[in-house]
C-alpha cells in the first residue's frame, strides 16, 4: 500500500527551493531531475514555465488532468529607502503581519543572493512607541539586507534594482508527532504528494485508468496558473484544504471541495470523489472554501471545459504559518492513487 516515505525523502528538494509565483526556472529544474530519476521522461515545459507531464493510461476513452502548483508566496522589491532598506510588494497574498521578523533572500537579475530581515517601519522596542502596536501592513515594511548599506546608493552598487525577488524563509520540518510545518505548504505539499503517488505507481508497474497529463504550474497565487492546460475531460487540482471557523476539514482528512469563490466544483465528480473516499474507509471531509480559488477553477474561467474538481490535505494557519499532519497526506495520495486507477 502507499506509504509516506518517498514524501519525506523528497521534502527537502521541494520545500527549500524558491519559488515565488513567476520565479520557476530552479524549482523546474528540481523538478524535471525526480521526474528522470523516477523514469517519467514525456513532459515538457510550457512557454509560461509550467510543467505538463503526458502518462499514457489503460484507455484512450477519455483524458484526465491532475494539478498541483509549485509557485508560492513571495515579495518583490517595489523601492529602495534613503536608509537603504527596501520597500516591498506582495506576489500573492501573504498574511503579512506573520511577516515580520523573517529572514529572507534577495535575489538580484544577474543571480547574486543577498540575505535580511522583514521588519516594520518601528522595529526597536525601545526607539519607538509604536513598535508593538504598529499595523503591519505591506506599506508599513521593510526589507534590511545583512550588507553595509547607508543609502540609496549603496544598495544600488550591490546590483540590488526594483523588480528583484524577495523569498522568505520556508522553514519547513517534520516533528515527531507527524507534523509537518512550513511556510509554503499550499501547494508544495501538493506537489510532493503527487510525485510520490507517481513513484508508488511507476514502482509496481500500474498504469493510470485513462491517458493523463499532469501539470506542475507556477502562477496559481497570482491567479492563472492551470489558465492554459490543454483540453481535457477531466481536471482535478490538488491544493491546500481550508481549516477552521465552522469548516470540517483538518490535518489529518483529505478535504474535498464541493464550492469556493469560483463556484461549486463539478457535481457528479465531486460526488464520485467522495464516495471513493468514503468506499475506501479514508478519512474526509466535504467543505465549503470561503476565500479561494484554485487551478481548477482557472482552467475553467480560462474556457477549458472540463470537469472540474478540488482535493487537498487540511492546513492549519493558511499563507502564515502553515502546518498539516501527515495523516492528511496520506489520505490526500491514497485519494489521488484511487482517482487514478478507478
Ligand atoms: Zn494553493
């Protein structure tokens, strides 16, 4: 049966590679090395800087899709300070006030990395009154880069320019309860989960039901992610499920997304989705997204058409402190490797 272990082996690769939405070609690299290694050598990589992966299936019938989006949040360098820190702005949506106090990168047009802190604009607790109760929003933050910077000037010299990259700490481990803890779970967790159902099947030699194509996308926090997928009768995205308020989901379930911002989800494969999970004794969870959108849901808007459907494992703390268990990435592959050999 489907274990974990490829899961953690390739976190690391995953996880600490940056990726910011529109910043793809390194996590793409990582990312064409496993599909080699583990023998899937039909892909190519879109002018967009997707990755979509053919796996020919048992039945020509119909064609699937399944998704999952390696871009994460991010920063951008908007302007340079007089002081020389940097003004920033956000790729995606992150919660900015979990922000404050990370460590970064900033990653210059001709590739040198530079390293520093997310602060806001009253950072001394003994300077300022309102160092503890100043809003932190994404005008009332600064980069300080670990260089010695006086002024504008001297962050130009280190090729710093508007438009870099800011990429903040993933700080991504598993505890020994089965935690997993990062920044960029949504979707990298996705991610891996998908690869490591691949491995299990390339593994024992089982092919998909159906031809397939699988995409590794790189713009879905900024919206458009899976927008220009082939034409497909059925897509489903696996991302991050939603936890808390009066949601099912949790970390420890696969959640299944019935409606969220975009609309509800395509009935009859939603409704086949859980009965699968439901067949199968797996933990699970039908819930409503408040505030989301996904691959699938682009590909729709875009005009592709297509059933169209959404699972992922719940996580904790969404676009701050994101963690999830994994139980909840156990049943997610075990939903996936189910979804593909039904
Ligand atoms: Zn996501």
């Amino acid at each position: 049966m489907i274990e974990t272990n490829f899961f953690k082996e390739i976190i690391n690769d995953i996880f600490l590679t940056d990726s910011p939405s529109g910043f793809c070609k390194n996590i793409n690299n990582v990312l064409i090395n496993k599909l080699n290694e583990m023998g899937y050598m039909n892909y190519r990589i879109t002018n967009k800087g997707s990755i979509e992966l053919f796996i020919e299936g048992n039945s020509s019938e119909k064609t699937i899709g399944i998704s999952a989006h390696d871009d994460t949040l991010g920063l951008m360098v908007r302007s340079i300070c007089a002081n020389g820190n940097l003004r920033v702005t956000a790729v995606g949506g992150p919660s900015i006030p979990t922000l404050d106090g990370e460590y970064c990168k900033i990653i210059t047009r001709d590739n040198r990395v530079y390293t520093g802190t997310i602060l806001s604009d009253s950072p001394a607790v003994h300077v300022y009154k309102d160092a503890n109760t100043k809003e932190r929003n994404i005008d009332s933050i600064v980069v300080r880069i670990d260089e010695v910077v006086n002024c504008k000037e001297d962050v130009v010299a280190l090729g710093i320019q508007n438009g870099d990259y800011v990429c903040y700490d993933p700080k991504t481990i598993i505890t020994d309860s089965g935690f997993l803890k990062s920044r960029f779970i949504d979707d990298k967790a996705s991610v891996c989960i998908i690869l490591s159902v691949l491995e299990y099947m390339k593994k024992n030699n089982i092919k998909p039901s159906y031809n397939m194509y699988c995409y590794f996308t790189n713009h879905e926090e900024v919206g458009h992610g899976a927008a220009s997928i082939r034409k497909l009768d059925e897509f489903l995205a696996v991302d991050m499920g939603c936890v808390g308020l009066d949601l099912a989901g949790n970390e420890y379930s696969v959640s299944i997304c019935a409606k969220d911002s975009s609309g509800p989800y395509n009935y009859e494969l939603t409704t086949d989705l859980i009965n699968l999970a439901k067949n199968n004794n797996l933990k699970y969870t039908v819930d409503i997204f408040p505030y989301y959108g996904s691959d699938a849901s682009a590909a729709l808007k875009a005009g592709v058409d297509c059933k169209a459907a959404l699972i992922g494992t719940g996580v904790c703390a969404s676009h701050g402190m994101e963690r999830t268990h994994i139980d909840g990435i156990l049943n997610t592959m075990k939903l996936l490797y189910l979804y593909l050999t039904r």
